[in-house]
C-alpha cells in the first residue's frame, strides 16, 4: 500500500509547520528566503534568483517569506507567487505558481502554475506580464 504523502510532501508540510512559528521581520524573512534560494541545486538556484529578481522589480513591496520551504512573495499577508524548485518534489522541471491571491482569472479556466525549465529574455517578459497581472498593475 503507498503512502499518502511522499516523504518530500511530508517534509513540506514539516516546514510549513515551522514557518508559522516564526516571527521574522521583513529583512530577516528575505535573508532566510536568499539563504534557500543559495541552498538550490545550480540550475534551479538560477531560475530561482532570476524569478525573483523579476518579481521585487515588478512589485517592490512584495513581502518575500518562505511558504512550504519555497521562496513565495507575499502582498497584503497573502501568497501571489511561488517558485517550487524541482529538486524539491524530484521533478524534471521547476514551478512558477500563483495562489487565490492572484488576479489572473479569466472566464471559467485560467492556468495557475507554469513548469519553468529556462529563462530567455521572451519568458521573462511573460512572467513580468504574469506578475503585474496578479498584483493588479
């Protein structure tokens, strides 16, 4: 019989636990963020940095914390957006995500999450364009 959480789910959920626990400022909860995101294998630490690069020069004030043990920026106490690197859950790509919070609806059916392999100058303007979207700029 499988399990019904993996042990990367568990431990997720372990860290979310810890998260909520925390009472960090607003400079504190960055540097811990920057500390994982340098903790990432190379390839996914680089799209890591580069997602959030686009997103505190799109949004500056952004809150910027870890949510389930990924970078996630955060506007008015409320998750917009994630990056789920793919070492995390072993999978072959890494995640852009976008939480309630975000404004992307459109009509009935909407993407929320984008598998993120590279990023070229095209993707970054798509995500730029995704960011101010789900902020409402």
């Amino acid at each position: 019989m499988s399990e019904t959480f993996s042990k990367e789910e568990k431990a997720a959920m372990r860290e979310a636990a810890k998260e909520r626990k925390l009472q960090q400022t607003r400079g504190e909860s960055l540097a811990a963020t920057l500390v994982l995101i340098d903790s990432m294998v190379p390839a996914d630490r680089k799209l890591a940095l580069a997602v959030h690069e686009l997103a505190v020069s799109v949004y500056p004030d952004f809150e910027v914390k870890t949510w389930y043990g990924m970078p996630a920026y955060y506007k008015d106490g409320q998750v917009v957006l994630f990056f789920q690197d793919g070492e995390k859950f072993k999978t072959r790509y890494c995640t852009l995500g976008f939480q309630q919070a975000a404004k992307l609806d459109s009509g009935s059916l909407w993407p929320t999450s984008y598998a993120l392999t590279s990023l070229d100058a095209k993707v970054a303007k798509e995500i730029n364009a995704l960011i101010k979207q789900a902020v409402g700029l």
